[in-house]
C-alpha cells in the first residue's frame, strides 16, 4: 500500500482556514515553533512529523492553536484545539474542513 498523502489533506485544512481569513503562522514540530512566512513553508514543517502544533492568527485579537494528528481519520485531523479571542470563525472553518472529508479515506500518494 502507498504512503498516504498527509500534505494533501493538511493542504486542505490550510485553505479552509485562509478562507475564514486566517494566516498560518508558526508551526511546532514538536521540538520548537518555527515561524512560517508562506504556505509551503507551514505545510512543509507541519506534515514532516507524525503530530504538529500549528498557529493561526484571524487579527490582532483572535488566534488559535491547532493540535494534528497524522494517524486520524481525514476528518479528525483536527484532534483538539485552543484559542483567543473570536470562536465562530475557528467553529466554521473546521466544520467545513471536516464535512469536506467526512466519510473519506486519507488519499495515498500515488492517487
């Protein structure tokens, strides 16, 4: 069986939460935060390892600190999360990432 293809499915997230007008902007690896200046950059330090923190910032006055688990269901990437400030944005965001991939298998790499 291929390798499943965890950048596909964070990729996703990421643009849900851009959507809701979010920015990525630091990801930790469980080793450090690592400041990520574009979208490559946070998939890249986030899919790199089996669980990543990743924190997004809405404006000045509302963020939030994402918890994946690479493991989980597609839909369950999201396996717990913090935040300040403004919830229903984060709420909406992932409601709608989740019922994108609700039901699915995690895509592999040569799909």
């Amino acid at each position: 069986m291929a390798p499943y293809d965890w950048p596909r499915v964070t990729a996703s997230l990421f643009r849900h939460l851009q959507d809701a007008g979010a920015t990525i902007t630091r990801v930790n690896d469980g080793g450090e935060w690592i400041e990520t200046h574009s979208f490559a950059e946070a998939l890249d330090a986030a899919t790199g390892v089996d669980e990543a923190w990743v924190r997004v910032q809405l404006n000045d006055e509302s963020s939030a600190t994402l918890y994946l688990v690479y493991g989980n269901e597609p839909s369950e990437l999201v396996a717990d999360y913090g935040y300040h400030g403004l919830r229903d944005w984060l709420d909406d965001a992932l409601a709608r990432f989740s019922e994108a991939w609700d039901g699915k298998p995690c895509p592999t790499i040569n799909e």
